[in-house]
C-alpha cells in the first residue's frame, strides 16, 4: 500500500487524508497542535463556549460530499440548519438593515430601508448568481494550471462572456453604479471581506461572493463549527486514517526531486506522497529550505488579519441577530488602513457573532458568547498584544454607542486573538485569515497550485493555495489536490 503523509489537521488537511484513504493510500496526519482542526478551535470557560475561528458556514454541500464518496450518511455525524437571515447591518446613524433569506421577507426589508432599491438588490443577486454558474463553479472545482481544464467546453462557454465580468473595475465601482444609495454601497462592498480583501482593489467579478451566501445559504452547525472538523476527524478515522498530535513536521525529505520522507523533531516517516495542508509560505520556507521557492507567489499580498475579542456578556441582545455588522463612517478610508498603512482603523467596522441564542449550551442562562472581530492588516508588529489592549476601548466606546449599551460591566470572560497569536497558532503567515487576498485583476487566478512540477509525490491544499481561503474553497482545494493524483 502507498504511504500517504499529510501535514496539518486543518478543515483540507482532514478532507485530504479522507480523500487519500478513500484512494487507496495508508495515511497518517501530523499535527503539531495537541487537538486537530486548526483554525476551527475552541474555547470554554466559566459556563461560555467560542468557536475560535470561523462562524459564517456556507456550502454544506461541499462538506456531504466526503460522508457520501465514503458510502455513510453525512446527517449521521453532522447536522446544520439554515439561518432566517445572513447578517444584520447597523449604522451610527440608527438605521438597520437585515439581510433575510426567504425572498418576500427580504423584499419587504428593502421596502422598509431602502425603498428605491429594491429592484437593484434584486438584480445583483441574480447577476451573482449567473456569474458564480459561468465561471464561479470552474475556479472553485478545476485546477487552472491543466490545459484540459482550458479545453473543456465549460471554459471555452465562460470566455465567450469575459466582458460581463468586469475584470477592469472593482467591486466597489462597480457596486457605485448599480446602487445609488452609499449604505447598500458599503452593504456589498463588505463582500469583499469573505476572502480578506479590499472592495475598492478587488476585481468586480468577485461580486459574485453574495451567491455563496445569500444563494446557497448560510447556515449553522449544531455543536458549533467545532462539530466540522470533529465529524471529518471521525470520518477519517473509520477509514483508517491515523493521527499524531504534537508532532510539527521540521522538513520534507526529497531524493531526485521525488518526495522520501517526512521528518519531525524525533521521527522520520518514509512515504510515497505528502499532502502539506501547511500555509504554502511556510511549506517553502521552513519545510523545503532547500528547493528553489517560487518568489512570485510567495510575495502576493496577504488577505486581511484579525482582532478578536471573545467575550462572555451576560445579558441577553435580542435586537442583535446570529451575525450583525456594525458599520463604519468611511469605509474607504478604514480599507487604506488595513491595507496600505497597516494599522488597526480609528473607527472600525465591527463584527459581532453570538451562537448562544442557536446552542443554549455556549452560555449561561440569559448571556450571550460574543464573537467581536475587525479587520486588521496581516502586519509584523512586535506589540500586537500591546495594540490589541488599547484598542480594546475602541471597540467597546463603538459597541456602546450603537447598542445604546454599557458593555463594559457586562463582560464576564475574555479570550483574545490577533495577527500574532493567529500566525502562532495555526502556521498562517503573518496571521493571513485567507491566504493571499484577491486584490488586484489577476491576483486569485495566481494563488500557488495544487502540486508543484519540479516535486513529484508533493500536494498542496488549505487557505494559501488554489482556490483559496474559506471553508468551501479550502475542502475544494484537497478535492482538486487528491484528484490530480495519478
Ligand atoms: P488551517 O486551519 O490553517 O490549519 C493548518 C494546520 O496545519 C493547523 O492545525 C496547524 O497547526 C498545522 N500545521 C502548521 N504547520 C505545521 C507543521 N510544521 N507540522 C504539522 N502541522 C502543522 N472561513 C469561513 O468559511 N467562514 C468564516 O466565517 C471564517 N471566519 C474566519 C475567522 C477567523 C478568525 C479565521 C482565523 C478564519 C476564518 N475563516 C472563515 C477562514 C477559514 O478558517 C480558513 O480558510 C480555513 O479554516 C483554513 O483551513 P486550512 O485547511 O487551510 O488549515
């Protein structure tokens, strides 16, 4: 039997050991955390619970698809629902916005809120729709650096239709256009955020973010988004997959441009094939000192970091819903900040998540486990712990302004993550929630492969390769990984 290796115990890290057993390899996971599921952590204390990382699940599909490859029911080790709304929207200036999913509710939100733009909300959700069947379904699903895949008569249909895709502008000149009120502006530039970028770089095609969403769903797993990497791990095992916790792979052993082996600290494990689910910049740099990086790649922009606060409130927000964003004033000058001055914005747009009111077990009775993030830049600083305390006051001041609420008095449990402690974590360099961001006309058509061509037996798959950051795009990657297998 092949001996597959697979670095990472990440949500493409688990689906690739998965898919691997289901090819026929004996795989085996390092992982140097105790626990799997990198990103998709956890935290409890004092009666509170936190997902770590992601809150936002979208295209469950992707994930039914490795229970279902393996002949098991995926409702057996995963259950979800799907949300009444996608997000609620506050301004400073009082005015709400909820983004619901069943179309008449959401019609008569856009009456009440936004009574001349009904129409075009109606239709950009429909252009996000044909854009992400053109061409969305080809990026997420193909490996773009095959000639078959620019062959295929689904290619050959999507180019006849370039035009329609607004490489040349962005997506926040574009959204100027079709909305000509500056909330509903700022509303689908935010999109851009999904994959850590900026809407006024970010190319206009990527408006086809809000199909992901709004189109497909949003959803919620019961357990928490902990319960995604928990089920693909039980998954993994039943197929004979076999893990090591604390156990961080140092290099990857070549022989005549051919993988050999994996080495950790104390252990060298022979293989036929190794699937890094490492972020690729690392892969290079720490695990392959040796092989000449590819430069180009590994100097594209970073997506946009994080400061979270984790706290446990404990009073009930019933005006708040499961994802509720509070806005900025200028959201333009908030993404020069991230972006090119690589500073925390003075006045941030803050997003609030609490899955208490869906899972009565993530808080005591009548409180809440909020989930606070801002954008931030994926930057070096030495101090980000000292930064992140300071701009602890910032937030609440914000929080307490739009809420009408005194928050400080009611936090009882605090947990904290930025930019540094997510690099330590989880190995993303520089805290990158997504990899590389999609700035710029081309930038995620050129995101690093799945393989690379000068190394035989080495696969790539997770935030930092094709075709990208998030959960779906991230199970995809292992998907396109393990099928480019010979
Ligand atoms: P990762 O989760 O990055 O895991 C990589 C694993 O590799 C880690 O376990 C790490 O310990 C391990 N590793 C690293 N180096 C080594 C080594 N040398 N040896 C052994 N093991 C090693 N996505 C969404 O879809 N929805 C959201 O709402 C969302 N929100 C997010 C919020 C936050 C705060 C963060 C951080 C991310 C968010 N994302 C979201 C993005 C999403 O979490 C990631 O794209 C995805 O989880 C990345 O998965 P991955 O497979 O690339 O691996």
């Amino acid at each position: 039997m092949q001996k597959a290796v697979v670095i990472g115990s990440g949500v493409a890290g688990l689906a690739g050991a998965i898919r691997l057993s289901l090819k026929g390899f004996d795989v085996l996971v390092l992982e140097r955390n105790p626990s799997f599921g990198g990103k998709l952590a956890q935290w409890s204390k004092n009666g509170y619970r936190f997902d770590l990382g992601p809150s936002l699940f979208t295209m469950p599909q992707f994930l039914d698809e490795l229970f279902e490859l393996a002949g098991k029911d995926p409702r057996t080790y995963f259950n979800y629902q799907k949300l009444d709304a996608d997000c609620k929207y506050f301004w400073k200036d009082g005015t709400t916005f909820t983004m619901y999913a069943e179309e008449n509710k959401l019609s008569q939100e856009l009456d009440k809120v936004f009574p001349n733009e009904n129409q075009a909300v109606q239709k950009r959700l429909e252009k996000a729709a044909l854009r992400y069947e053109r061409i969305g379904h080809i990026f997420t699903e193909k490996n773009l650096r095959s000639a078959r895949t620019w062959l295929s008569k689904d290619v050959a249909k999507a180019l006849t239709k370039l035009p329609s895709y607004k490489l040349n502008s962005s997506m926040h000149q574009e959204n100027s256009k079709d909305f000509s009120d500056a909330k509903l502006v700022q509303l689908f530039d935010r999109y851009a955020t999904y994959n850590g970028s900026n809407p006024y770089e970010a190319p206009a095609i990527l408006n086809m973010i809000p199909h992901l969403e709004h189109g497909f769903g949003a959803f919620f797993p019961k357990g928490g988004m902990r319960s995604i990497p928990t089920a693909l791990k039980t998954l993994a095992e039943e197929l004979g997959v076999q893990f090591r916790f604390d156990e961080e792979v140092q290099s990857i052993s070549l022989s005549k441009k051919k993988v050999t082996s994996v080495k950790t600290k104390h252990h060298e494990y022979p293989c036929n094939l190794v699937l890094t689910n490492v972020d690729v910049w690392y892969t290079y740099n720490k695990l392959l000192p040796n092989t000449n990086p590819p430069k180009k790649q590994l100097e594209q922009e970073r997506s946009s970091s994080a400061v979270i606060y984790y706290w446990g409130v404990k009073q009930a927000f019933p005006e708040l819903d499961i994802h509720n964003i509070l806005f900025s004033d200028d959201y333009k000058k908030e993404f020069k900040s991230i972006f090119q001055d690589k500073q925390l914005p003075k006045d941030p747009t803050i997003y609030i998540h609490r899955s208490s009111p869906l899972e009565q077990e993530d808080a005591p009775n009548g409180c809440e486990n909020w989930f606070v993030m801002i954008n931030a830049p994926a930057a070096k600083k030495d101090n980000w712990n000292a930064i992140q305390d300071e701009y602890r006051q910032t937030v609440i001041d914000k929080i307490n302004a739009v809420l009408n609420t005194n928050l400080e008095s009611l936090i009882e449990v605090e947990h904290r993550l930025n930019p540094a402690s997510i690099d330590s974590n989880t190995g993303s360099y520089l805290g990158a929630l997504y990899g590389t961001s999609s700035n710029g006309k081309y930038a995620a058509f050129l995101r690093h492969a799945n393989t690379n061509s000068n190394i035989k037996g080495l696969y790539f798959c997770g935030g930092s390769v094709h075709p990208g950051g998030g959960i779906p795009l991230c199970l995809q990657s292992a998907k396109i990984a393990v099928d480019l297998i010979p």
